[in-house]
C-alpha cells in the first residue's frame, strides 16, 4: 500500500497528533545493545547455515562463524535534519519530526523513477498511470 501525503504551500502545521494516530506511531522502545547482539546470534545459530545438508551454502562455499561476529570500524552518521525554510530545521525525534508551527513551500519534483514489480505489468498499468497522475498534481 502506497500513502500520498501533501503539505499546502504556506500551511502551518499546528495541530497535535490524535491518541490514535500517537497509538500507530514508532514505539520509543530501543533495544540495548547487548539484547540486539544476542537476538542476531540467535537467528544465525537457528539458521545453522554450516550444516552439510545446506546444499546451496556448501556448493558456492558459504560459511558463516556463527561463534562470534566480525568488529569492524564503523561511524554513526548525524542525524538528518529538514530544511523547513531559511533558518530552520527540523530534527527527526524518535521517528518523528516536530514541524513546531514552522511554514512550508513545496518543491517541484524535477526528476521522478518509479520501478514495478510485479508480475502483470499490463493488468496494473491503469493504477500505475493514476498512482504517477497523483502523485504529480
């Protein structure tokens, strides 16, 4: 399912979340490090990938330490931040973006790639074009 949301030029955007909507959003809970390591270890021992009977994984040679996981250095990258005009910005909070009142002027899309699959291009091309119609106006 595909949702299109369109923000009016100049709207102000002020109004709270209803209890419900808060209801659907992301939940706050993160898990600790250490719980996230155990769940993916977990996975990759019940996949047991190094099993004989693994025909696939033995015949390209693929084997996976499922002892322990590789460190590699990595970097955390900044938090994306939205323009919400010429001297502001809007930084995503938990899976939200708190637009506080601020105005906005909407972009023109200027270049636009949509990629189907499916299986019956032509049975789906009608909601396709309409999808693509919408989507610009």
């Amino acid at each position: 399912p595909v949702e299109i949301r369109r923000i009016k030029a100049w709207q102000v955007y002020d109004k709270l979340l209803s209890k419900v909507q808060e209801g659907q959003g992301p939940r706050k809970y993160i898990p600790q490090p250490n719980e996230r390591y155990d769940a993916i270890m977990n996975v990759i021992r019940q996949c047991d990938y190094n099993l004989t009977s693994n025909r696939l994984c033995r015949e390209v040679g693929f084997q996976i330490d499922d002892k322990e996981m590789l460190q590699v250095n990595a970097r955390l990258l900044s938090q994306p931040q939205i323009q919400t005009g010429p001297n502001s910005t809007a930084n995503i909070r938990i899976g939200r973006i708190p637009l506080d009142g601020h105005l906005f002027t909407p972009k023109p899309i200027s270049k636009l790639a949509i990629t189907y699959f499916g299986t019956n291009s032509k049975q789906d091309n009608g909601t396709m074009d309409t999808f693509i119609q919408t989507l610009l106006n």
